[in-house]
C-alpha cells in the first residue's frame, strides 16, 4: 500500500490542509535561560520563560507521588519468566501460560514491592503500560510464546504548592 512505509505524522501532515506551527516557546528547568531564546528565533516565536523556570524540575519532582514499575517477561518454552527490576526468576507450569496469568504475577509482586516502599496501592489502581506476546516459531512450528508485561503504580502529585510557597 502506498504511504505504508511513511511514518504517519507525515501522512498526517500532507492530509492537513493547515500547516501548524508553534507561536510559543515556553522552558523550564536549569537550562531554559541558554536554549529557549535561541530554540524560539530559529522557529520564528515568541519565547517565554516563567518566573522560578530554574527550578521547576526541582519543585516537580518534590510533590510528584513514588511510582514504582515492575515489568515480567515469560518465556513459555523454557518454562520460567523474569521479574526484570527485581531479578527474581519463577517458574511457570505450563505450556499454557497467559497474558492473564502474567498480569496477575507482576501485579501481586508490585502490590507487595509498594507495600515495602510504604505505599497504600489497591490492585485496581495498578496500571498496565505495556502487553505484547510473541509467538516462537522453530521449524515451521510454534515451540512458545514470549510474554512481556509492564505495571505501575498510579502517577499523580502529592499536593499543590500555591504562590508564596504555601502548600495547599
């Protein structure tokens, strides 16, 4: 098919009718003084740099919630899989091991990983932010599955700082 093997922001950009750029730069963190003017006049826009930009990493990572992640990759003909982050190799039972059965492993180790870190996680707070499996293939037959899974903690602040320095 045509524009298969383009990348799909530039099919996107032919269809668009409109070329979109920035009217604004707008930097943060230690660097933003250096780079931000110099990012804005070469796109043709006006730069912005707010009042405390220097420490804005700093004021973020300060009220940001612990989030821990744990990811889990099974593989189904060797029989075992491993939890990446912690290095803990289990064994599984059968050649019919699941994504469901994976889920559930690397979520019952990351409740009891936030637990040690002193987080209250319920298990329905838990999110998935990767599933893929991949069929083995040796001789023209499938031997086994590699199933990876990653779960997180929910992301989130812990509280507001409003102006003045006051926590909300």
């Amino acid at each position: 098919q045509e524009g298969e093997l383009e990348p799909a922001y530039r099919v996107w950009e032919i269809l668009q009718k409109k070329k979109v750029r920035p009217a604004t730069v707008v930097g943060v963190g230690g660097g933003a003084n250096g780079l931000v003017d110099r990012i804005a006049e070469k796109l043709g826009c006006r730069s912005i740099i707010p009042p405390y930009a220097a420490v804005a990493n700093a004021v973020g990572a300060a009220v940001a919630k612990t989030t821990l992640q744990l990811s889990l990759r099974a593989d189904t003909e060797r029989g075992s899989y491993l939890l990446q982050e912690e290095g803990f190799e289990g064994r599984i039972d059968s050649k019919q091991f699941n994504e469901k059965q994976a889920l559930d492993i690397v979520k019952e180790h990351l409740l009891r990983m936030a637990a040690r870190h002193g987080l209250d996680v319920k298990p329905e707070q838990l999110e998935v932010t990767r599933q893929e499996v991949f069929n083995m293939v040796r001789d023209w037959q499938t031997k086994g599955r590699l199933i990876d899974v990653t779960v997180q903690t929910p992301r989130g602040i812990t509280g507001r700082i409003e102006a003045g320095g006051q926590e909300k």
